[in-house]
C-alpha cells in the first residue's frame, strides 16, 4: 500500500556520496525495546513504512514524532514526519526544485534542519521552521555538507572533499577542523559536549575485517577520545545513552558500552521480505528501536 504524505499541521548523501546509493528500496522498521539497566531485550516487530522507494535516514524530534527523508513517485527527496499517536504522516517539506536528507531537531527546538541539495547544486544545511515558516540558510559558506549533529546551536559538519573533513564552527572566523577522512556517522555523545565520528584513514589494528576507530572530540575541552572500533566496516551507529552504543550487522542488533573492546550480540531484527539493518533511531520514551531495512525483491 503506497503512502500518501499530505500538507497539514504540524504538532508539537548522502548525497554526493550517499545519493548513489539513495536509489534503493528501504524502509522504517519499529522494534519494541525492553531496557533494564545494562541489559536490553528486542521485541515485537512492525513497519512504519510499506512500500517501494526510499524512506530512510530516521530521527526523533520528540516524544512522539519521527522525522525522515522519502523519495516521491518523481524522485522527489523530501522531510515527512511520522505521528506514533496518530499513526499520520506529515511533509514537513514539500520542493520540487531541491531535496532535503538528514533531519535534526536543533538545539533550540524550533526547527528541523536538514542537508538541502539546492537548485543550483551547492548541498547545505538548511533549518526549517516547525510553524511551517519560510526556511532559513544556515552556513552560507559551509559545503558540501554530508552529514552533522548538533551542539550549542551550531552544528558539528561532515564536508565533502579529498579528503572528507568533519568541521565545527565556533564563529565566524573561528571553523575547527577536528579530523580528515571521517566516516558518515557524526553523533553528539548525550549529556555531553562530545561529538563522536569514525575515523578512516587508519584502520583499527589487529583486526580481520578492516574496523575503524571510533573517536570523539570534547567541544568545551577541545580534547580527543576513544570510543572503541566499529563492528567490522559497518559505519553506522547511535548512542542508546550517555555510556552505550548501538550497531548492526546483517540483521543483527549489536550494543556495547564506549569502554569495552567487543560489542555484544543483543538479537535480530527478522521480519519476512526484508534484510540488512543500515541507519538506526532510538527513544527511550517510546522503548523504540527505529531501523532503516532493505527491501528484498523476488
């Protein structure tokens, strides 16, 4: 059953590198979560989206609205947003000249940002409003952005290039480089004012299947950490909470806390007609674990 996202109120890559690989079948799947402390169980399974096409690149906004990129039948990319106590979809977006990725709420709470390929090509972060407000251009001078997250208002950048670059702002005149060759996944370390990323251009050692290091620089301090190493080459991640990381491998839910060396099998994401767990969203509030899933074609 396709779906239809319509214009009503709303409550409350990427793109050079990713949009080659944009064009596939994916959709949101829901996972019940059960969390005790140290211990996390999955559960019941459903799909958020059904359909063929590209919804992906899941982000919570609040309580109880996701916020997600989705290709029209034309190959339009625009922001929809997902009500769980509705169960309705909302555009937050609606262009046919641009497309949007990436959705975050910012800091502030009064917009959903997102990457914005723009008419003429340029791939900037743009905010836009909640009350449905003309959007605004946020760095002028910043791009081609890829992906980001959010800290103190300003946004932490992955800008493309050779090599790809990961960017923070703290003025004007102030732009901090905090690494080269960075993976796609930029994440705020919660209750922190830490930005975790992968690191690429040096493979973690002593490992068969070419990991990478996990690192974190601390915004305030203006420190470097370490976070461990990925599962295998997978670049995906999210933080479950101030200590814990959550990843995927297959179909495979994988958790392990940023101290330890190895991550730790917690269950399968196993529904009929779909395969390999990519992007992730998680809210404590709603004990949900959001997954983006391939669409297996027979």
């Amino acid at each position: 059953m396709m779906l239809k996202y319509v214009l009503s109120g709303f409550v409350f890559f990427l793109v050079s590198i990713g949009l080659s690989n944009a064009q596939g079948n994916t959709d949101l799947i829901a996972v019940d979560v059960k969390k005790s402390g140290k211990k996390m169980e999955l559960g019941q399974v459903s799909k958020i989206t059904d359909r063929k096409g590209y919804d992906n690149q899941p982000s919570f906004i609040n309580d109880v609205q996701l916020a997600f990129s989705s290709a029209d039948d034309e190959g339009n990319f625009d922001i929809i947003i997902y009500n769980f106590d509705s169960r309705k979809f909302t555009n937050l977006t609606k262009t046919k000249n641009q497309n949007e990725y990436s959705p975050r709420l910012t800091d502030c709470g009064l917009y959903v940002s997102a990457v914005t390929v723009e008419e003429n090509g340029k791939q900037r972060l743009w905010l836009y409003p909640t009350n449905f407000g003309e959007p605004e251009l946020l760095y002028d001078d910043i791009e081609p952005v890829g992906y980001y997250d959010w800290y103190d208002n300003k946004a932490a950048m992955f800008v493309l290039g050779q090599p790809n670059t990961l960017i923070y702002p703290y003025s004007k005149d102030d732009k901090l480089t905090i690494s080269q060759n960075v993976g796609r996944t930029i994440r705020k370390q919660p209750k922190t004012s830490v930005i975790s990323y992968i690191e690429k251009q040096i493979e973690a050692e002593n490992t068969k299947n070419n990991s990478y290091n996990i690192k974190g620089f601390d915004l305030e301090k203006r420190e470097y950490l370490n976070f461990g190493q990925t599962l295998d080459s997978n670049e995906d991640f999210i933080w479950l909470d101030k200590n814990h990381l959550i990843t995927a491998k297959g179909n495979g839910i994988f958790v392990k806390n940023y101290k330890d060396k190895n991550w730790t099998k917690i269950g399968e994401v196993n529904l009929s007609g779909y395969g390999n767990v990519s992007r992730m969203a998680y809210s404590k509030k709603q004990k949900k674990l959001i997954v983006v899933m391939d669409r297996i074609e027979h």
